[in-house]
C-alpha cells in the first residue's frame, strides 16, 4: 500500500490530443435491459473522437437488443452485434469481447470496453484519450465511482473492496510484473492493435476474472498496463441489492486464474485475514477482557488496527454518498474473507442463470 500511495487518477481533459487518434467502445451485454439504456445514453453524448459504440449481445432473454435499437436509431455510430450465448469452453463476457473486437473499426487505435452498468460523464471520452496520448502505457483501467444500492450494501461492499487495497495496493500505478496486476473491467482502455496481436480476449475465455486475466495476458507479453481513479469520467451501480454483491462479486474477487499459484494465493489470503481481517477483533477482544495492553500482541494488532481505519477513510472517495454504513463495514471484515477464501475454491459459479467455465488454474 506504501508503496502505490503515490498514484493520481485519470485526470479530466476536455479537450482531445490531435496525436491520440481515434476511439472504440464495446459493451458487452446479457441481459441488461434495466441497465443499458443510461450507459448508451453517456455513450452517445461523447464527441466524435469516439467513432463507433459496439454493442454485443450474447443472448439477452429480456428488452436489452430492443433498446440498443432503439439507441442506434438516434445515433449511427451504435451497432448491435448478436453474437449469442458464448461456446461451451468460453464465458460470456470474454465471448462478447472477443466477437465485439472483431466488429470494430481496424483504423481505430485505442478500444474502450465499458460494462452496461456504467454511466460515463461528458468528459469521459475526452480524459481516457488525453490520458492514452499522455502516457507511455498500452492499456490501463479507469475505476468508476460506486453506487451503492443500500446501508446494508454499504456494510459489506467496502469490506470486500479492502481485500483488494490489501492485496494489490492503491490505483494510480503501472503494473511491474503479473503477480501485480490490477485491473477493472468496467473501463478497461487499450491499443486496438495490442488486443488483437496478443489475443487478450480469448486468453480470458475460461477465466472467472476476465478484466484481470486481459490485463496479465498483456503484461506478460511485455506491455505497459496500468490501473487508476477515474471517478471523475463515471459512476457504476454494480449491484441491485447486498444479496447480489454477497453472491456475485466474490466469483471473480478472488482473481485467480492460469497465472496464480496455490503458494500466492494462500499468502494472499493469510494476508488478508491477518492484517485485514483480525486485527480489531483481537483489540476489541483483549480489552473486553481487561488484557495486557503494554504486550506486543496488542501493540502489533492496534497498529493493524488503526491502518485498517485509515485504508477506510481512504477508499471513502471511490464512494458516492455511502451513507454511515460505510464506517462500520470493517465489521464484516471476517465474513468478507471467509466468503472470499471460499469463492476462489469453488467449482461452480452461475451468471445470470448460465454456468461458468471452470477456470484453469496453476497447481
């Protein structure tokens, strides 16, 4: 966390860099009819430096392919593709990546992907391309600002976003290697021409957490990915109620995939729980029971403590009006890793009603 203290977010730009070249979105889309219409709505308000909006469907049972029409119908640049429900060895999400890259401009040097519940702002365009043209990276994820569904929500998601900082750091840097990799999905950008040569997408097809897995599939081949703030460009409301963070957010928490060994992965966790999760409970545990306080089991744990408190008060900003259920989501600290641990051994994951593809996984 020291160490990626030091990052700044995407900055906003209103203008656009005559060197940045020109824009590509891909949504992918299952189902989204409650979700879809405000994103093309942020889509289609963006300058035409953003040339084209791909919609892919991969099978949607509800209104999502009548909205998009809808859509396309008062901008040309929206285009459905119906790519249906993905292949027996892929996932959806990457399925819909993939046949989403195939449809778009080959001219285009950078691609957006941008999941259906996010809500770009104006200048949403504008900053992801000034910041592409400013920097030396070949792909990087803009963090939207979070929305959350409830106080109860409030209590739990901020809980399970801690085991991230813990894990990976703080946004605003360049990844170094795989094993840093950090990446979100929400708003990934990159060259157009690093997706396609390198196969990103489909190196995600049977991986729980396609966004990480894209962004390691990139850094491994020696390119410059990097992971930011980008509160400023968009909002995202993830989940439609706590039952729904609880359920699906752990499925791809975990960020294990092909790359990730057992020996990480348990470091990781015992991180998370060491450092993360227990510290308070055994303050709150010794002073209840009118325990030495001078011993180096307190001393050690208050300070866990209190850097808990303070990874809090920092992440607060990635939050829109959370409410005061957000300040005691550190009580759910334990459940959160036990759901975590749990998530990452599990042998199936549903999504919208289809089972995902059992990750490949390192020994």
């Amino acid at each position: 966390m020291l160490a990626s203290a030091a990052g700044d977010p995407v900055p906003v730009a209103t203008e656009i860099p005559p060197e940045a070249g020109t824009l590509v979105a891909i949504v992918p889309a299952l189902d989204e009819a409650a979700r879809i219409g405000p994103c093309l709505a942020g889509l289609i308000a963006q300058p035409p430096a953003l040339v084209s909006i791909v919609v892919v469907d991969g099978g949607s049972r509800d209104r999502t392919r009548e909205i998009v029409r809808s859509y396309a119908a008062r901008d040309a640049r929206v285009r459905l593709v119906e790519a249906g429900p993905a292949p027996s060895t892929w996932n959806g999400k990457a399925w819909n990546l993939s046949c989403g890259l195939a449809a778009t401009d080959p001219e285009a040097r950078w691609v957006v992907t941008v999941d259906a519940d996010v809500r770009p702002n104006a200048s949403f365009a504008a900053s992801l391309l000034a910041h592409a043209a400013g920097s030396y990276l070949d792909a990087f994820s803009a963090a939207p600002l979070l929305e959350l569904s409830s106080g109860a929500e409030a209590a739990i998601h901020p809980a399970f976003l801690a085991t991230l900082v813990y894990r990976y750091g703080l946004p605003g840097n360049v990844a170094r290697d795989v094993r840093g990799v950090q990446a979100n999905g929400q708003v990934f950008v990159a060259k157009r021409a690093a997706l396609v040569e390198s196969g990103a997408f489909a190196a995600a097809r049977a991986s729980r957490c396609d966004d990480v897995t894209i962004a390691r599939h990139l850094v491994a081949r020696g390119l410059q990915v990097g992971f930011f703030e980008g509160s400023a460009l968009a909002s995202v409301r993830m989940y439609a109620n706590v039952a729904e963070c609880w359920a699906n957010w752990p499925r791809s928490l975990p960020m294990r995939d092909e790359s990730t060994s057992l020996a990480v992965l348990a470091l990781q966790f015992a991180e998370v729980a060491l450092v993360q999760a227990l510290p308070l409970a055994v303050v709150l545990t010794i002073l209840a029971r009118g325990g030495d306080t001078a011993s180096p089991l307190f001393r050690v744990n208050a300070a866990l403590a209190a850097a808990r408190l303070g990874v809090l008060a920092g992440t607060r900003r990635a939050y829109a009006n959370p409410g005061a259920a957000y300040w005691f989501s550190v009580l759910a600290d334990g459940p959160a890793t036990v759901r975590l641990i749990g998530a990452a051994f599990a042998k199936d994951a549903v999504w919208r009603g289809r089972t995902l593809v059992a990750p490949r996984m390192a020994a």
